[in-house]
C-alpha cells in the first residue's frame, strides 16, 4: 500500500532485495515477471503507470515508466509463451470502464 517492492527468496522470511517508495508513494495494484526474461517484472501503481524493472540493467530503480492516459488501469497481466524462441511478450490491461487492452512490449524486455 506504499508502494514498496520487495523481493523475497522462497527460505527466508527476509527480502533479498527491498525498494522502498517505488512508486512515488501510490499502492502497487499488480505485479508480475516476465513470461519471456526472468529478469524482468512489470508493477501497476493506483494511478495506472507501469513500472519496467529489468535487473540485469538495473537494480536500484525502474529502467521505464509509462503512464496509461485516459481510463484508470485495475489489474494487469503478462502473456508469452517463454518456450518460443521469437521472445514475443504481451500486456493485457483491464480498465475501468470494462475495456481490455493488448499492447506487444519492447524486444529488450521481452527477448530471452
């Protein structure tokens, strides 16, 4: 609800890695990985911006932000098929009025 981040290993009760305040304060609403790059997570704040956080390239803070103008975004969700080798990598965004939308994400976020 203060839009920390935490990364927890499945041993231990404490996390590997804590990122405090990293939405600006605002309520993470979903977080997921990458189905294509491991290294990868994607987090939706209440005011509908996505956090791109790629740990290979940076792991103090997001390397992307992208704000969804107009409908206010309520739950996010990833799809791929990490078994394929074309690293193609999909966000499916559910917005308030009842509107779904698919967006394709980069190939650097995306590619094994």
């Amino acid at each position: 609800s203060d839009g920390s981040i935490r990364l927890h290993q499945m041993t231990s009760e404490y996390p590997v890695m804590q990122w405090n305040d990293s939405t600006n304060g605002q309520p993470v609403i979903a977080l997921q990985w990458a189905l294509t790059r491991p290294a990868v997570f994607f987090a939706l704040d209440a005011s509908s911006n996505i956090y791109i956080w790629d740990l290979l390239e940076n792991d103090l803070w997001p390397v992307a932000k992208e704000t969804i103008p107009s409908e206010k975004v309520v739950a996010m969700a990833l799809l791929g098929a990490p078994e394929k080798a074309n690293g193609l990598l999909g966000i499916v965004l559910a917005k308030e009025p009842g509107q779904i939308d698919v967006q394709y994400v980069k190939k650097k976020w995306a590619s094994p």
